[in-house]
C-alpha cells in the first residue's frame, strides 16, 4: 500500500524535488503552497503524512500543526530553517511527530518519512530491523547477538528506538534513564551514549545507529539495506 503524503512548501524547486524524491521511493504525493489551504484539504482528502513547513504565506506552519491536531492524528514532520524554533518543535508541544532543518538532504526527508510512517502506521514498513529489543526481558539483540547492556543503556536504547529519526534532547533522554529521578549531568547522558554507540558497532560495524545533532542531542538512524 503506497502513502500519500501532502508536502506543504512555498518554494516551487524544493516542493518539486522533494515531491520526485519521495514518488521515486513508491509514495503518492500532493503539494500545497499556501498555508491556508492546508486545513481545509486535510479535512477532505486523506493523508498519511504531512510534510509542513514553518514559514508559509497566508498561514504559519506552528499555527497550522496546532489546528490539525484538534481534529486529526496525521503524521506531522515540521520544516524550518529556523534554530531557534527547535526548543519548541522538540518539546512536541506543537503535536509534531518529528522536525526536519532546512537545508537537507532529499535522501535523509526520504529516511525521516520512512522512519515516522513506520513507527505509526507499522503496515507501510518494508525493511526488517536487525535490532530486536524485548522488554519483558529486559534484553536487546543485534544481528541475533545478545547486546551485554547496563540497566540504563537499554533503557537510552529502548527510547532512542521507539522513535527513529526524532531528536531527543539531552534533557528528554535524562528523564528516561534514571527511575529514581536522580540529579545528574548532560556529560551523563554523553557518557552513557557513547558506551552504547561501541557495543552497537561491534555487532554492526557497517551502520552507525545514534547519530550526534550539534547542540541539540541524539537521533537513532533507522536500518536501511542500502547502508
């Protein structure tokens, strides 16, 4: 089943490229270029994800996320070019499932889309993940070897992997790791991700699953066959 996505972008040569890059990975695609036109297609045709940038005319893109979300889960990815916006957009206080910087990849939207469509709609998937991590035991493995990991590396593990592509902050990943709540350090969550990223390697030296965002945190990569 192919997902159709609404690209909403004001910039015809973006719009267009991003719409080719995205029906060349097998998915439908509609563009829209004025932002108030995005509520009332969503409200009659149906879309399994919506790639919404911030700055639009007619309408802000925040504003628009907002009202969606008063009346449809859709998948959102915000885009901005704007950092300072990130706070905000990693905060989710918007209702957006993941957030993209302009300038980008085409290849890398095209992995984010793939990664949100996955962990929400999970019948879009194709690719079977090497990484199985299982909860009742307390237990991940890697190529089907046993991952030797700390109580607090399965848990950075089990978070980073329930949302791939997402960014976490080094603030969201803190509150996930420690139960007790415990005071600790931005330099913790470093340590502890750097402890991760080796036993990942080991077992898959060829695919580098937690990738560094500067001055933001950490993103797990999805699997891809093509890595």
């Amino acid at each position: 089943m192919s997902a159709n996505i609404l690209i909403v972008e004001d910039e015809p040569k973006l719009a267009s490229l991003v719409a080719d890059y995205l029906k060349a990975a097998g998915y439908q695609t509609r563009v829209i270029a004025d932002g108030r036109e995005v509520v009332p297609a969503v409200r009659q045709e149906k879309f399994d994800l919506i790639l919404l940038d911030v700055m639009l005319p007619g309408r802000d893109g925040m504003d628009i996320c907002r009202e969606l979300r008063t009346f449809t889960s859709v998948p959102i990815i915000m885009v901005t070019a704007r950092v300072e916006e990130i706070d905000r957009l990693l905060g989710l206080e918007l209702g957006a499932d993941d957030y993209v910087c302009k300038p980008f990849s085409p290849r890398e939207l095209v992995a984010r889309v793939k990664a949100v469509l996955r962990r929400t709609q999970p019948g879009f998937s194709t690719e079977a993940s090497p990484l199985v991590i299982d909860e009742a035991q307390f237990r991940a493995t890697l190529h089907g070897q046993v991952l030797d990991l700390t109580p607090v590396e399965f848990r950075l593990l089990r978070t980073l992997a329930a949302s791939p592509g997402r960014v976490f902050s080094r603030q969201q990943l803190l509150n996930s790791l420690y139960e007790d709540h415990r005071v600790v350090t931005d330099r913790t969550v470093d340590s502890h991700v750097k402890n991760l990223r080796k036993k990942l390697q080991k077992a898959s030296p060829d695919h580098e699953f937690i990738t560094s965002v500067y001055g933001v945190g950490y993103r797990f990569e999805p699997w891809t066959r093509s890595r």
